[in-house]
C-alpha cells in the first residue's frame, strides 16, 4: 500500500541553519498494516509524516502510495486518499460548524460537487449511527458546534471524519498527545477498533512506547532521519521497553535522553 524508496529531506539547505530531517530513508507498508514509530525529539517523525502527505516536498527519492506515485503530488491531491489525525485537537475539525456539518465535508471528500442537499437525511442517519459507536453521546449533540467539545470528544470525532470515507492510509501524528491519560487511553483503543474494523494502512506515531509496543503489529524507531529499529513478529511480542531502549543504544550508539519518552 505504501513504498517509501531512499527519500530525503533537508530543511535550509545551503544556509547555516541546514538540517537533514530526512536521510535516505526506505520504508515499505503492506495493505492493513498497523505500524507504529517512536523516536526522539528531532527525529524526523513528523517530517515523515508530512513528507507521505505532500506538506514538505522531498529533495530525492520516490513515494508510491497503491501503486501511485504520488512523489510529485500536491498535497490537496494526496488528501483524498489520506485520513490525518493531529496532536492538536483544534486542528481537523472547523470549530464554528456542527457537529452534523463537519461530518458532512469529511464524508464529501473525493465526491463530485453538485445541487443538492449538503446533508441528507440517510446522511443524517449514517452520522447519528457512527457518532454512537463511539459512545461519548455525541450522536445527541448533532447540532452542536465543535467548539463546545472537549479535547478529547474533538480529538475521537477528528478520528472518525479522517475514517469515515475509507482513507488508502491513516497518519496519526501523536493524536493522544495533548489528552489527559484517561481520555488518551479512550482515543487510542476507539483508533485500534477503528483501524481493524475498516482494515486500515496505518502509521502511527507516539512518544509513548509502552503503547508503541502495545498497538499495531510493527514498531519503528526513528532516529536523526533515519529508521535505527524495525521491529515485528514474535521478536515484537517478546519486547520491553527497557530492551527497546538497550537496542537502541546499541544500534544508534547513543543514550536515550528524550524525558517525554522515557517517562510515558
């Protein structure tokens, strides 16, 4: 579903603040898989992420999504086969519109515009059954703005308009981040249900590796641009995150540091 073939990607490339986000870096994700990466600060986590969606064009390398080359996309192209969550919960959703109307331009991505109702009411219907199973009530608060939402119930509804027209691939970019614990907890099983139900491609990143090892069924670390671990199987099944952390030092030569990692 996904071939990442030796991308690159260098911020300020020629200046004094030149950085090498981005190293050469291979990646290949077949169709339903659940990946999830971890890496420190600096790692090129989200500049991967943004590079597969097109907000950073890469400086060499080839980008094939379902046998599509999407290396020289734009980004509005690539967005009607992706599903995006982000670590703000203010983003992917508009907060002075409904409930009922942000559900409506999601569930219109990639369909042909024309002169008729925005939402019908099997539209309706579909919304109120899909909002219940996520089971925060929100299926009774249709006319309600986003704005009103928690951080939380925001965060879970921007996970169901990135799914709700099935994405070629899901990029969660430390959705849970910015959530207390137990409503971060809430999110990430609701993503795992999601994720299995609809069978998606999916690469999620997290800075906690507890739940790195726990979700999914592959786990690639990240370090200075480069993919340093890529673990799965029943070498995967037997890991810890105290063996994870060994690993990594053997294979980067470096100590772990990053205290937001190593305290989750």
């Amino acid at each position: 579903m996904l071939t990442i073939s030796n991308i690159s990607k260098i911020f300020g490339q020629g200046t004094t603040n030149e950085n090498l986000a981005i190293d050469d870096l291979s990646l290949t994700l077949e169709d339903g898989e659940f990946v999830t990466i971890i890496g420190g600060n600096g790692a090129g986590k989200t500049t991967l992420l943004n590079c597969i969606a097109g907000v950073c064009a890469i400086d060499k390398g080839k980008i094939m999504l379902d046998s599509m080359n999407v290396t020289f996309w734009p980004e509005y192209k690539r967005s009607r086969y992706l599903g995006r969550v982000f670590q703000n919960p203010l983003l992917g959703t508009a907060f002075d519109m409904t409930i009922e109307e942000n559900l409506a331009i999601a569930y219109a991505k990639g369909k042909p515009r024309g002169l008729r109702p925005g939402i019908g009411k099997a539209d309706a219907k579909m919304f109120r059954e899909c909002l219940a199973e996520l089971q925060l009530g929100l299926e009774d608060r249709m006319g309600n703005k986003v704005g009103l939402l928690s951080g939380g119930q925001r965060q879970a509804l921007t996970l169901l308009m990135a799914t709700i027209v099935k994405p070629k691939l899901l990029l969660l970019d430390e959705h849970t981040a910015a959530l207390d614990p137990s409503i971060a907890k809430k999110v990430l099983q609701l993503t795992r249900d999601i994720v299995a139900e609809h069978k998606l491609c999916t690469l999620m990143v997290t800075h906690n590796m507890k739940a790195a090892l726990e979700f999914g069924s592959r786990t690639i670390m990240m370090h200075q641009g480069k993919i340093m671990l890529d673990i799965k199987g029943q070498e995967r099944e037997n890991m810890t995150v105290e063996r994870l952390i060994e690993q990594f030092g053997h294979q980067s030569g470096t100590e772990l540091d990053n205290d937001r990692m190593l305290l989750s």
